[in-house]
C-alpha cells in the first residue's frame, strides 16, 4: 500500500509556487523556459503519483489497461523530471547555444530508453507488472534511481566545473544544494519505497531553483512592469552573437538635471509613465531599464527600428502626464545592429552608455554603437579590472599636489589624489576609473583606502614642521548615500590619533544636488573637527546663497573657469573672488599651468593655487622627499 502522508501537502505547496511564478513577467531566457517545464512537469508527475498510487492500492477496481496506462505515464514523467533537472543546471551554467544542443540531445538519450521501457511496461513487465496481488516492481524497476542518479551527477558535474558562471557564491551554492535535495529524496525513496518521498524532495529542489535563479522580482524593475539592468545582464549573455536581435536604447537628455529640476518623486512617476508606454506600444520587445532614465527594448532584426525611434520621437514631444504630474523630456537613442561576435554584457552596456553621452536630442540620426564605441568599452573593462584588483588588494595609491599660498615655492597644503596601475605596472588616469568605480559602486571602499592612507602618512609625518597645514581629501557624491560615513571616517582618524582638522574633506558642487543629506553628514563631520572644501566651484549647481548655509572654509575655482578668465579678463571672476573673501572664503585656483596664469590669479586676490605650474601630482615618498627633505625632516 502506497502512503500518500507526504505527497498531498506538497501538491498544495507546489501550486502555490505556480500561482506566484505565473502571474509575473518572465524574462524569455532558458533558465526560465527550464524552469517553466519543470514546474509544469512536476505538478504533472505528482498528479500522476497520486492517480496511479491510489489505483493500485485498489487495483481490483480498475480495468488492467488502465492500471498499466497510469503507471506508465508516472514513469514517464518521472524520467522526464529527471533529464528536466539537469537541463536546468546546463541554463543556469550560461553554457552558449550550440553547445548546449549538442549537450543536451547528447544526455536525452537515458531518459528516452528509459521511457521507451516505461511506455511498453504492459507488452515486457520490466519495469512493473500486475498480478493477483497487485503492483509488482518488475526486474528493470532499478533503472529509475539509476537514472535519477545519473542525471544528478551530470547535474553536479555542470555546476562545478562551470562556477566561474555563477555571479556570486550564494548563486553557486544553490545550485549544489537543490541537486543535494534531489539526491537526499532518491535515498528516502530507495529507503521507503512505500511512501512518497520524492515528490517532497523534488518540490522542496524547485522551490531553490525559485528563489535563486527565477523569481521574477529579481529581474522586474520596482514599481515598473519592465525588466531591470540584471534581468539585462542575463539576456545578452544569451542573445549576443546571434545575429537575430537588435538592441535600441532611448534615455533622457540631461537625466539629472531634469532630476534636480522635477525633484526624485515626480522623476520617479515619470520614468514609470514611459515604462509602461514601451511595454505597452511595443509588445514584440522585451524591454528593460537599466538606471540613470535609460531604457533598452529587444528586438527581433527584422523589426522597423527606424519607425520605432520616429514614434517615440513624436511621443516625446508630448508631456508625460498621470493625475500628479505633467513632466517634458528630450529623448536621446542608440541603437546596436545585429552582430556575430559574442560581446560580454559589461562591454555592451558600457559602449551603449559611451554612445548615447555623446548622442544629441536634435541629431536626425540615431547614435549607433560602431567597432570603436566597442574598442572604448574594451578599455573600460580593463580599467575596471585594474580597479576591482586594486581595490580588493589594497593597492589604490595616494599622490600629493601641493598647494601653494605665495612665490616662496614652499607649499601650506596638498591635495591627495588616488591613482591605480594596471596589470603593467602603468599609471591609469583617474579619469578613467574614478567613474567606474561610481559606477559599480567601488567608490566607497576607493575613498575610504585613500582617506586611511592619508591619515597613516599624517600619523607618520611632521607635515606642520614642513609648512603643511592640511591635506585635503575627495568625497564623491555617491560616498554621501553611505549612512555610516561621519562615524567611520572619525574612526579612521582617531585609530591613527590624526587630528581631523588636518584634512579638509574636498566636496564637489555635484554632491550638493541633495542638500538634506549632505547637510547631515557635515553637521556630524563638522562636530568631529573636519574642515570642507567645494571643489569645482562653477561647473554645477551651487551659488552664494547655497554656500552660506554650509560650513564651507575653502572654496576651489574649476580650471575651467581659470582658464577663461585667463583668456579674456573680465569682472565677473574678480567680483566673485571679492564676494568669497567677504564671505571668509579663502580661495584656491587650480590648473594653473604658467607663471603668466599664476600672476593672473594673484592679482585678482585668489590666495591659493595649485597646479601643474608648481607641481604634478607625486607619490607620497616622492613628497617626503621633496618637501621634508627641504624642511630639514
């Protein structure tokens, strides 16, 4: 007599798992068409389980035709599921196309004999067969845990030799452990063979796969109906190379500017509002945002693109408009035309990121990523790879340019800079990796390795003995987000006694889009006894008023403004510089490149320069040198 103890609850629990899975978009890529199968298989085996089970517990009840049919078609499934949970492993291996067809037909072949044997159970009773007393397992009966086993094994094997496919261990762990689950229930089964084991174990497999792989909201956008950057990543894994899809990507101009201008919440609606346009004007895409007001739609290659991109140019020119909000954007497009070379995601997004910088909202061309915008992404990777190594080895370098008051040629300051090699030992320009690394979200621990380098090497050094007064260090706006920043950088200057009035922490005008939360670290920094500095003072979004309600000791002038200024004189920069000092500013120009330009700014009655006239950018010991060796230290 089979118990059914444990199979009822797990048929509940697996429509549960159906009902969730089924009513959310699904991104079209293998692991989820897999997974889709298993589901659909799963809930047909244990139907099956139940059905044949119950009948052959009162088998003299049923027609024998009816008995072998519903056993036979249990079997069925059950060499089905099996091949199904290795089918999975080889999707979320990210094996290519070709190959996984080959792998595939080439591992089917245990599951179709054995379903063949199952199939013909009535006509050779090798698997099972029906006499006076009921259900008797057949001599062959053995071939379903070895078949089970088999593809477990191949299941495993895929996992381990491919864990560089994996993102992350948590993704890799799970892929062992669902085939651990699947193992531990073919025990039980062997074990038990009268209760139904399996199915429990089998249902508790798929609810891993679910969580780790293909839960929609891991890949659906919040508040969105379309697919997320990493729903992306996954896609193109998939589709690049295959000469069968276009990618076209549609952003607004000016993202953050707009952002500032209609403030998070309404920006927030609005990227919502042309979500839903693109799902619902381009069904035949899959569509996905990818952050920064940017969105990418899929297309088959035969698709009009052209049309596509006059439609929503057309579109654009209208307000986007829900019962709160009535916001005006200007689109900008790139677009990536069929190919057959396998590009890597990070390449991808990276030459469509390039593209559409440089694409105009007024160009009647669309921006198309070419061999160059790939080329550039090319060098952009190595520079994130150089990045991640320094960063993860503690190797992110600290360089010092001085500042200077007067034509005494001894410097009161500097300013630390980070620098990282790449694999040749070559100096990459910050640059190039300081916005990757705001990018992937690397600049936290960046700006906490140079912060901490400078408070060692003032904890090391008489600087004040050189004439240093104070060092300043970057923060980028991005380090603002981090709640924690006030308390760790305190820390980090305390654990090597530094007094915090030695470094002026540089904020660029950038950071002073979100007043509140800046506002809120420099409150507690301030407490602390750091000092700050604006850098970049004329390239953003500050102004008198905005500067006096911030405990400001410095403000530095881009060199952009010092170059123009140069060029051709004129009031306004004097009349600023008049304003600070009034306002007990002191001023600091960089970029000064010559002695004409120095003079320039001290006859305008900046205090400070710096730049490469005086001095590069030098490496700590190389400053030791230079300057302590001059102070006598």
């Amino acid at each position: 007599m089979f118990d059914f103890s444990y199979v009822l609850p797990s048929a509940l629990f697996l429509t549960v798992i159906l009902g969730f899975y089924f009513s959310k978009p699904r991104l079209p890529i293998r692991a989820y068409k897999a997974f889709r199968l298993i589901l659909m298989t799963e809930a047909f085996v244990i139907f099956m389980d139940i059905v044949s089970s119950q009948a052959d517990n009162t088998f003299d009840l049923w027609p024998l035709w009816l008995l072998y049919l519903l056993n036979s078609l249990y079997y069925i499934g059950f060499f089905i599921r099996s091949f199904l949970f290795f089918a999975f492993s080889v999707a979320i291996a990210k094996i290519r196309d070709s190959e996984t067809r080959m792998l595939l037909v080439l591992t089917d072949i245990p599951m179709v004999v054995c379903c063949l044997i199952a199939a013909t159970a009535k006509a050779n009773g090798y698997l099972f067969r029906f006499g006076p007393e009921g259900f008797v397992r057949g001599p062959l009966n053995w071939i379903t845990g070895v078949c089970l086993m088999f593809y477990v094994l191949c299941s495993l094997i895929m996992v381990v030799t491919h864990r560089k496919a994996f993102d992350n261990n948590h993704s890799f762990q799970a892929g062992l452990n669902y085939n651990y689950i699947i193992l531990l229930g073919a025990v039980f089964r062997r074990l038990y063979p009268n209760y139904l084991f399996l199915d429990t174990f089998c249902v508790l497999a798929v609810l891993v796969m679910y969580l780790s792989y293909v839960n929609p909201d891991l890949h659906l956008e919040t508040k969105m109906r379309i697919f997320n950057r990493e729903a992306l990543k996954n896609y193109l894994e998939e589709i690049s190379g295959l000469q069968k899809y276009k990618v076209l990507a549609v952003g607004i101009h000016e993202y953050y500017d707009m952002r500032v201008v209609y403030g998070g919440p309404r920006m927030d609606e609005g990227l919502e509002l042309i979500a839903d346009e693109l799902h619902d004007t381009y069904p035949e895409a899959t569509c996905f945002y990818i952050q920064a007001g940017r969105f990418v739609m899929v297309v088959e290659k035969h698709a009009n693109a052209d049309r596509m991109i006059r439609e929503l140019k057309e579109r654009f020119k209208r307000p986007w408009k829900s019962a709160q909000t009535e916001l005006y954007f200007e689109p900008v497009f790139s677009i990536i035309e069929p190919g057959d070379h396998y590009r890597s995601p990070d390449m991808i997004f990276a030459a469509l990121t390039e593209t559409m910088d440089q694409a105009s909202p007024y160009s009647e061309e669309c921006a198309k990523v070419t061999e160059a915008s790939f080329e550039a992404a090319g060098k952009e990777a190595v520079y994130k790879q150089a990045l991640e190594y320094a960063v993860d080895h503690d190797l992110v370098e600290v360089f010092l340019q001085p500042i200077f008051r007067d034509r005494s040629g001894q410097p009161v300051g500097a300013e630390a800079l980070a620098r990282i090699r790449d694999e040749h030992g070559n100096i990459v320009a910050p640059g190039y990796f300081i916005s990757i690394a705001e990018k992937n979200g690397m600049i936290n621990r960046l700006g906490e390795q140079v912060f901490e380098k400078v408070c060692r090497f003032l904890s090391e050094h008489d600087v004040k003995a050189w004439g240093i007064e104070y060092i300043n260090v970057n923060i980028s706006p991005l380090q603002f987000m981090k709640a924690d920043l006030a308390d760790r950088y305190s820390q980090i200057a305390a654990g090597y006694h530094v007094d915090p009035a030695m470094i002026h922490l540089e904020i660029t005008e950038e950071a002073m889009i979100n007043e509140d939360i800046m506002n809120n670290h420099i409150r507690v920094l301030e407490q602390k006894g750091f000092r700050f500095a604006l850098d970049d003072y004329g390239i953003g979004y500050s102004n008198i008023s905005r500067l006096k309600r911030c405990p400001f000791s410095n403000v530095k002038l881009d060199m952009s403004l010092v170059w123009d200024f140069c060029k051709a004189p004129d009031e306004i920069l004097p009349t600023m510089i008049t304003a600070f000092r009034h306002m007990d500013f002191s001023v600091i120009a960089e970029g000064i490149e010559t002695k004409d330009m120095a003079e320039a700014m001290w006859d305008i009655g900046v205090e400070f320069l710096q730049g490469f006239y005086f001095a590069k950018p030098m490496p700590l010991q190389d400053f030791i040198g230079k300057y302590g060796a001059a102070a006598g230290t």
